[in-house]
C-alpha cells in the first residue's frame, strides 16, 4: 500500500496548483522546492533574492522554480495597495504597508490573496504564531467557517488501526483553548477534511481520559458537551464521545467499553479537548511510534495558508505542499 505522501502527490500532480514556499533563507524549503518540482508535484515560487537562494542551493537544480524578489517585483505596487486596502481600517499608513510587504511570508500570503498562487507553505523556521497571522489578517476565514483551526494527518508505519495507519489529529497546532462550539465545529470540518485527503469514511472520537461516563470532571463534562453539539450539527457524521484512546481505536477495547457505538475501535479522527492534549499526542506518535506527521495544516480559511512543524524534513515540506494542491482544489469547486 502506497504512503498517504505518494498518494496525495499523485493527486497532486493532475492539479497544476502554484504554490509559494516563502521561506528561501531555508536550506530544506529549497530542497522540497526541488523536490516538488522535479515530482511533478507542483509549481513551485520561492520568495527571495535569486543571489542568496542560488548560493544557498549549491548545486541543486533550480530550473523550473519561480524566484520572486517583493522589493524587485513588477507588480509590488499592487501588493502594497491591495494591503493598505484590507488594514487600513487598524490605522496603517500606506508606507507601513510597502515596509510589510518586504517581509517574505506576509507577500507569500498575498500571492495567494490575489491570485497569482494557490496556496502557501511555510512554518520551517518561523512559529506558527508568525506563519499563522498574516493568514489570518490577508485571506481570513471562509465564509462557512465558524473558525480556523489546525490538524495533522499521521500516518503510522505498519498499524493496524485507523485507515490503514492513516488518522486526522486535530486541533494539534492553533486553538489553544477551544469552547465546547469550537470542539463541535473542528470535530465537523476535520471529518470532512479526512475524507478529502485520506478518501475514506471518517469515524470521529472525542477524546477524554474518560469512557462513556467512567470518570466525571468539567473536563469530561465538555466533552460530553462538544459530542452531543456536533451529532446536532452533523446528524450524517459517525461522531461518537466521550471516548479514551484505547476505546477509540481497538476493536476488543471499544466493543468492551462501549458496545454498539458507531466509533469506538475504529476511529481515525482524534479530536481533542484542548491545544496541549492535541500537541503533545501528535509529537508522540511521530517520535516514538515513528509515524510521518504532515502539517499543522490549516482548515477553515478562505485560502490554503499552511503551517509546518520547525522540526519538519523537506519530504513533510513536500507532503504539505501537495496537501495544500487538493485543498485549493476543493476550493475552486
């Protein structure tokens, strides 16, 4: 069975989606630059000065990749006006505007605001704060959305359990502190997130360190909460809570703990109560169960804006970037 990187750069591939990798200063955003070029999996601009991404590269084959420099490009203009025009009602003057579009990922973000990409990379050497705020203030949230939130798809070697080893985790990476709407509403958008991407039907745990009522706390309470809210909202969905790890994924577990539920011992969307409890499962499954771990990527925002972990390899750079390809896809329809 083919890794959930080369199926979703397969489909990729057909999309023709650009997209901006804006972190040039990056040895390994200029690796996956060339990788994702060389695959096919999309086109590619990096922002930069051409001198300093050349002499970076070495000896890397740079041919095919776009490099845009905002201080030197055609259009600059447009880039500053379009700007002022959307925080001008914050006080910003036109010249706070040209200043801000020299910084790389803020004229990354509106590439894609204006169409001239699709999608945007980015998070290898900036926080997720840094990656995530230009975001939010340039392109903002879709107009269905009741918020942006963000997830990862692991994808464990050799695992039984999800679909084919292949889970959604979210949020894992930009809401710290999620009401009980927030948790219902990221349960509703990851499920429809995990069929777009891993193409299979998503069973949706609320994860607590509580099963079907065997502790009681404010913290099981909410999600109990959040489970009841999001079956209302999302009648068709199998979403079921609240559920403990165990419950959720093995099948002589979940049939124990809570028989006749539609999730427990197969589900492969996590969802969980708060920032901290997302952030440090998804680090464990990729350290120590050696699973590949694709984002934070972002859900919920009127354009693909994604975010990477500092840690990442320029194949997880590659494999965010052919994500971003299908969500941009599934935008334009």
């Amino acid at each position: 069975m083919a890794k959930f990187l080369d199926k979703i750069s397969e489909r990729a591939k057909v999309l023709n989606k650009t997209i901006v990798l804006p972190e040039s200063e990056d040895i390994r955003t200029i690796q996956a630059a060339v990788k994702a070029t060389e695959r096919g999996v999309a086109k590619i601009v990096l922002i930069g000065k051409e001198a300093a991404i050349k002499e970076l590269a070495g000896d890397l084959d740079l041919s095919g990749i776009t490099i845009i420099d905002p201080e030197t490009y055609e259009n600059k203009d447009k880039y500053i006006n379009a700007f002022y025009e959307l925080r001008k009602h914050k006080g910003i003057s036109m010249e706070n505007a040209a200043e801000v579009m020299k910084d790389y990922m803020y004229f990354g973000v509106m590439m894609v605001k204006l169409d001239e990409a699709d999608g945007m990379v980015a998070g290898a050497s900036h926080s997720s704060s840094d990656t995530l705020r230009p975001a939010l203030q340039i392109v903002k949230t879709a107009p269905d959305a009741a918020l942006a939130s963000a997830f990862f798809i692991i994808s464990v070697p050799d695992c039984e359990y999800g679909s084919e080893g292949t889970f959604l985790f979210a949020d894992s990476g930009m809401v710290e502190m999620p009401s009980v709407e927030d948790v219902a509403n990221i349960a509703i958008i990851s499920a429809n997130t995990f069929e777009l991407l891993v193409q299979d039907v998503p069973k949706v745990a609320m994860l607590s360190y509580s099963t079907y009522g065997s502790a009681k706390s404010p913290l099981t309470e909410k999600t109990i909460a959040s489970t009841k809210l999001a079956k209302e909202m999302a009648p068709d969905l199998l979403i079921d809570g609240e559920l403990q790890v165990d419950a959720a994924v093995v099948p002589a577990v979940g049939a124990k703990k809570c028989p006749g539920s539609p999730v427990a011992g197969q589900a492969n969307v996590f969802i969980f109560p708060d920032l901290n409890c997302g952030n440090i499962a998804y680090k464990i499954a990729q350290r120590l169960a050696k699973a590949e771990a694709y984002g934070p990527i972002t859900q919920g925002l009127a354009k693909p804006i994604n975010d990477l972990s500092r840690g990442c390899s320029d194949e997880d750079i590659v494999g965010a970037v052919a994500i971003t390809c299908v969500q941009s896809a599934a935008q334009d329809k």
